[in-house]
C-alpha cells in the first residue's frame, strides 16, 4: 500500500468481526456491520471451528473467491458490499457455504484507509 506508519496512526483501517445465521433465502442482508466494506471473508462454523469460506473484495466485481478448494470464483456468494454491512447469496451449488438456513457464519469486514 506504500502508507507510512504516521499515516496508519492517524488513518487506522476500519475491521469489524461478528457472525450471522443463514435463512436459506436466495439473498440474505447482514446489517449492523457500521460502514460499506471493500473487502469481506466469511467462513462457515461448525462446533466453534470455521470449515473454509470465501473471500471477495471491491475489485472482483461479482465473484468471490473460496479460501479452500483450489480457490475457485463463484457467484452468487457475497452478492454486494452494502452501506451497513453486505448481501450473501443462496450460494448455487454449493447451498450450505453462506447461507444455509439455522447456520452459523463468521465473517470479518475490513474498509479502506
């Protein structure tokens, strides 16, 4: 990124962490996160123990990315980047990776300095 650290003293970056349970609908907003992120990972938990995820950033357009399985881009995962937090989707395929219904995700926001 080429900051210096008197500028990550006074321009931190901005991460929220926290979970959220899948409704099984096709798109799921998850509010409350405090700003619009521009990068996202969200793992699904089982037992306390994240069982892989996805990754997406602003700059992937409509796909994100697995963190496991050889790292393929899908779709219709994290659907958008919202103003309070972001949408996932039903996840096509693959339905118990971000919003199966009665679920528990974790996910970790971060926003640009």
């Amino acid at each position: 990124m080429g900051l210096e650290v008197n500028q990550l003293y006074l321009h931190p970056p901005t991460i929220k962490t926290g979970t959220y349970t899948g409704n099984g609908a096709a798109t799921q907003a998850i509010t409350g996160v405090g700003f619009q992120p521009t990068a996202l990972f969200t793992f699904k938990l089982v037992d306390g123990s994240n069982h892989g995820g996805f990754v997406k950033t602003t700059a992937m357009g409509e796909y994100a990315r697995q963190i496991y399985m050889n790292g393929r881009y899908k779709t219709d995962h994290i659907i958008s980047f919202d103003a309070d937090g972001f949408t996932v989707g039903d996840c096509t395929g693959f339905t118990d990776m971000c919003n199966e219904n009665g679920v528990n995700y974790a996910y970790i926001a971060l926003k640009d300095i």
